[in-house]
C-alpha cells in the first residue's frame, strides 16, 4: 500500500503523536532476474534519522509462495460469493500456506541483525552492516541481496489532496488523536471542491495550509467549534463553470527519506517448487519492544474482550516475540488508510479475512463521494449512486445494504493500460478489487513485471491506480477501454472541465529510481 501515517497510535498528523519508527510506509514487490527473483522493499519512518535503526523495533517481512488461483464463480455476482470466497482464501492462508519470516533488529554495535525462519533450507541468521549493500549466503547455497538502511521516501502522492478529499481534520487543523469524533468529518467525500465547504476549500490566502513543509512542519488552524458539517447541494465552480480538484498534483514527499529494508530473494529460496508457484505473497510488520513504553496506546497485553484476534495470536508467538508488541502491518496500498481507516485493532496484516464486511461498507461511504464526482466530469463510474448531482455523506451498518451500490466496483476485471505487465503472453486473468485486498498481502505475479495489482513496482501510481478502481472499466474513451492509468493521463485532465488541470498525483519519483538492486534513489541530506 501507501499508508503513512498509520495505524492511528503513531499517526504524527495528530498534534500530540512524534513520529514513531514503528510507523511503516510502504512495501513494494516485484520479480527481478527474469522471474528468478522477487525484491521486496519494506519502507517506514527515518526515525530517528535516515540510515539509523530504532533500537527498540523488530520488523519482520513475511513470505510464502503458491500456484496462480483463478476464483472459481466468476460469473456469480453476489455478497455471497464474495463472502464464500474470503473463507477459502483463509482456509489456505491460515491452513496450509507455510510462511517464511525475516525479521530484523537493531545491534549494539550498530549492525542489524537479519534472521531468516522457516524457510524450506532451515533457519540460519547474520549480521549486517547499515548503509551497505550485503551478499547473504544461504545453507543451501544460494545468495541473497540485502540492503537495510536510509533511502529517499519512494512514496510519490499528493497526501494533502487525499485528506482533502476524505475531509480529514488532522491534517489540516490541530486534532489530538483522543479526540476521535473530529478525524474525518460528516462531510461528503469528493473529488470535487463542495460549494460552501469551507472547512476544507483551498484557501489561496494561505496555500500552503495542510502541506508538509521540508523541516517538518504542517501548518494548520485551530480547530474551530462544532458541528463541523456541510449544508450545501452542489459542487463548487468558478466564473468560467470550471470545477475546482480537490487535488493539485503536488508530490508531498518531495526531498523526504526513510529507513528500508531491501531484500532480493530466490524464488527457488521460498519454495522447493517455484514452477508451479508463481505466486509470491509478502507482507510487513513494525513491532516495539514493551519495555521501551513506547505507542502507549497499544496494550502491551491485549484482552480477550477488546481484542480477541490479539490475545489468540499472543499466545503463539515465540519468546523473542512475546517482548514486544504489534504496532503496524503493511501489504496493499491503501488497504489500511482508504480501507481500514488507521484503527489501531484492524492492523491484521495477511489475516484480514474479518474485514471483509467492512471493506463492503467502506468501499460504498467512498464510493457516494467519488462517483458522482466522477460522473460531474463525464466520466463513466462503477458505483451505483442513482445519478446524483453532487457527492453525498451516506454511510451504512450493514454490508447488505451496500452491495448493491458497490458490487460492479468489487467485481469488476480491473483492465491494466496496456500488455506490457503481462511479458510473456501467458492466460493471467485481470485482478478485481475484492481479490488484491482481501488477504492484505502484496500478491507478486511472477511470471509479469509486477506492475500492482500484480506486485507493487516503485514507478507505479498506485494511489491514482486505487481511485481508478471507481471507474467503470467497460467503458471507452477515444476507442479504449477505461484502465488503471486513465486517471494519470494529462490530456484527460487538459480537456476536463476543471482547475487546476493535473493529475491527481506526481507522474513520477522526485528522485530516478537505480537501474540495480537496491533501486530505491540515495536518501536527501537530513534537513531536519
């Protein structure tokens, strides 16, 4: 995913949250060496400074490997369906997939210490130096590439336009995180400014409110009193009857940095079978030592009344483990910030089969904001919002009640912009949406580039990709079908009846990515 800035309890966007180590960004994925090898990029937080390791985290990547699955009732369109299908998936995931671990601390001696187990060849560890690309030796023996250390943020996103659009209150006014009712307001979410909506416009007497500034600061406004709500019945439009994006385009990470860990695996590494398991799955996870008392929020031994899923996986972990606490998990972009909303209980990494209801609901509250932004800009959407004139506060309590609205956006093929994802040619069926978040786990297709949904490359716009998911993909434009990259296409924007007139998020890195391992660009000079 993308997801900086959660879960909620080391979200530094709130005015009484520092940034936290435990706070992971990204995790990229993708086959390297003609489909020999799969990189994994696990990024996080550059604290306490890129290059320099918290000693109280652990970090583990997660890993296992399986045959290509095609879902078995394509044609059945139905809650039902895509329920049935969350438990098969879980059957697999949490029966018979068997899940390699790497796992990395801080030293002493300012080295990190990368343990691999459960991998076919047996568990073995080494030490590394930060900073430097390492050559790891494996029991059978083949050879790793590991780089663990400070890089540029690789995160390239317009992160103030996203909360604009979502209306979200920390990031543009001093929130506390104990102050939960003021997180994202009762406001429509848009991709359009909302006439009136004052509490979240452009302001061009103060542009740069809400956006991060090089030495750290965001600056913001005091909260003012309640209700925070909006009364209004249209989107807004200037004297020329062009609509105002919620969305300029900035890259918000510009010049940022972060710590990354950085492995080239073997496929041959993960599974004694690689020809028939073409699917390599990888997921991360931020752990902080209890003793430290850091992210205090957390409990450092969860109930079985507030969080069951916590206490049962508690009572599994190994003695290493058991010191220390589960802060983050980060597999698909957005899964967490669009999806799961930061909350601290719904960091269930792989295992987020329980979220599915929820991700029916949430995908529908999104979708009455999106879509008839959408259809304002004469665009085709996949969301059912009965041809409203203006995006719409609705929410729901029950995913039955949802479906409806959301099912075409659930179900339908995702069609990529062009062939060259899929090199080989091979019968790889598109991905749907109800497949690439459900489990929360970065899905590498092997046997294509990795382009998401089938991996996560670095140059990928993956949250311009992740709004592309509203629109209707059986619709054409020009002679086309719709595709994931419609929404990054500039000439689209040029003709729209809109300013400023740019795709919602940078085109490309603030830094060229390397031709080799470990492709992430060299870290910025700390400015602050």
């Amino acid at each position: 995913m993308a997801d900086h800035n959660d879960p909620n309890a080391v979200n530094s966007i709130f005015s009484d949250i520092d940034y936290s180590a435990a706070d992971l960004y990204d995790l990229f994925g993708f086959p390297t060496d003609n489909g020999r090898s799969a990189l994994l990029a696990l990024t996080f937080s550059a604290t306490p400074k890129a290059g320099e390791l918290d000693g109280d985290l652990l970090y583990r990547l997660l890993v296992s490997s399986h045959p290509r699955v095609v879902w078995p009732q394509r044609d059945d369109v139905s809650l039902e369906s895509v329920l049935s299908y969350f438990d098969a998936v879980k059957e697999k995931y949490l029966g018979e997939l068997k899940v390699g671990e790497i796992r990395v601390t801080h030293q002493p001696d300012g080295r990190a210490l990368v343990k691999f187990i459960g991998f076919p060849c047996g568990n073995f560890s080494t030490a590394v130096a930060l900073n430097e690309v390492a050559s790891i030796r494996t029991p059978d023996g083949q050879t790793i590439k590991a780089f663990i250390g400070g890089r540029d943020d690789a995160f390239f996103n317009d992160l103030t336009g996203f909360f604009r659009s979502i209306n979200y209150a920390p990031q543009f006014y001093h929130v506390p995180h104990t102050m939960t009712e003021a997180r994202e307001f009762p406001i429509p979410k848009t991709l359009l400014e909302l006439e009136g909506n004052d509490l979240f416009n452009f302001r061009p007497d103060f542009p740069m409110w809400g956006f991060f500034q090089k030495d750290g600061t965001t600056p913001k406004l005091a909260l003012p009193p309640g209700p925070w709500e909006w009364k209004g019945d249209k989107f807004k439009k200037d004297e020329n009857g062009n609509y105002r994006f919620v969305y300029d385009g900035s890259d918000c990470r510009a010049g940022q940095n972060c710590n990354a860990i950085i492995i080239e695996l073997p496929h041959a590494f993960v599974t004694p079978d690689p020809a028939s398991n073409r699917i390599v799955n990888a997921w991360g996870e931020s752990w902080v030592l209890k003793a430290a008392h850091k992210v205090e929020s957390i409990p450092d031994d969860p109930s079985w009344l507030n969080q069951p899923w916590a206490a049962l996986r508690e009572k599994e972990l190994d003695d290493e483990l058991r010191k220390y606490k589960l802060v983050d998990t980060d597999g698909q972009p957005f899964a967490d910030a669009g999806l799961s909303e930061r909350e601290d209980d719904r960091q269930l990494g792989a295992n987020n089969f329980s979220l599915g209801p929820h991700f029916v609901k949430r995908l529908a509250h999104l979708g009455w904001g999106f879509g008839p932004s959408i259809s304002a800009l004469g665009l085709q959407t996949s969301f059912d919002h009965d041809n409203s004139p203006v995006s719409v506060y609705r929410t729901y309590d029950d995913p039955i009640a949802a479906f409806p609205r959301v099912k075409k956006v659930i179900f339908q093929p995702l069609n990529m912009p062009d062939g060259s994802w899929n090199p080989k040619g091979l019968d790889i069926p598109l991905r749907r949406a109800f497949e690439i978040f459900v489990p929360n786990v970065c899905a590498i297709d092997m046997d294509t580039t990795g382009s998401w949904p089938f991996g996560r490359r670095l140059e990928d716009q993956v949250a311009t990709r992740f709004l592309s998911v509203f629109l209707d993909m059986s619709a054409e434009i020009n002679g086309k079908k719709y595709h994931l990259d419609l929404l990054s296409d500039p000439a689209l924007w040029a003709s729209a009846p809109i300013v400023p007139k740019n795709p919602p998020n940078p085109l490309k890195n603030d830094k060229e990515f390397l031709p080799n391992f470990p492709y992430l660009a060299e870290p910025w000079p700390e400015a602050w």
